[in-house]
C-alpha cells in the first residue's frame, strides 16, 4: 500500500550560468509507504503531513518555501530541480521515515520537467554546481 499527497508552491531561483533568477509554480507529489496502521490502513497520516506542509511553505507572518528565493536556503545549495529534492527528501524523510519518493516537477501540462528522488543520495550532499 502506498499513500501519496500533492502540494505547490511558488518560488524563485536561478541555476548560474545557465539561468537567471526566475520563478515557478513548484508541484511536489510525496509517496508514502511502510507498516500499515491496524486501524487506518495507512503508511502514513496525511493530517500530519498535511499540517508539516503548512509549515514548511509559510505564510504572511512565518517564512518558508512558498514565495521565497530558493537560492537564499543554504541547505539546498544550487536550486536545481534535483537539489530542490534532495531537501525535500530531508526535510520529510526526518519527520515521516515512511517516505518512498519525491516527486518534483514545474511547468504546465503539455510543457512539465521535473525529478523524482527515492534517497539515492541524503539532502545535505547537495550537488554545488557552481564550484
């Protein structure tokens, strides 16, 4: 059994020297897997992950991912697609260790690229591109 949720948000960033600063709608699909709860059946509760996302994107009075500059988020490093996941991948994988993937992607339909990370490589070795 596998459970998954879908979150956006919208975030600048650049990937020197092959973009300038420049922003997207950021869609990123978590998958869940794991023990099954005996009452639930699920992997994992979505409340909680719900409520963990509301944290991590922010609002008007509490910074987080959404409406940031992703450049500014030293543990990200160069905000490639593929590091954008690897944090991802840390953040959740530290407070829900049933995480199978992470699915990042941008664009619209018809006109989408994106990642999809399943912890090959832990978030704080990310790739510094502009060494």
């Amino acid at each position: 059994m596998k459970t998954y949720c879908e979150f956006t948000f919208e975030a600048a960033h650049s990937v020197p020297p092959y973009s300038r600063l420049h922003g997207h709608t950021f869609v990123v699909k978590l998958t869940f897997g794991g023990d099954l709860d005996e009452t639930y059946g699920w992997p994992v509760n979505l409340y909680e992950v719900e409520n963990f996302i509301s944290e991590l994107k922010g609002d008007h009075h509490r910074p987080g991912l959404d409406h940031s500059n992703l450049d500014e988020n030293p543990d990200i490093g160069v905000a490639s697609l593929e590091n954008i996941s690897m944090y991802l991948w840390g953040v959740f994988k530290d407070r829900f260790p049933g995480l199978d993937e992470v699915e990042l992607k941008r664009g619209f339909p018809g006109s989408t690229e994106g990642c999809i990370y399943r912890g090959e490589r832990h978030a704080s070795a990310a790739i510094d591109l502009a060494a």
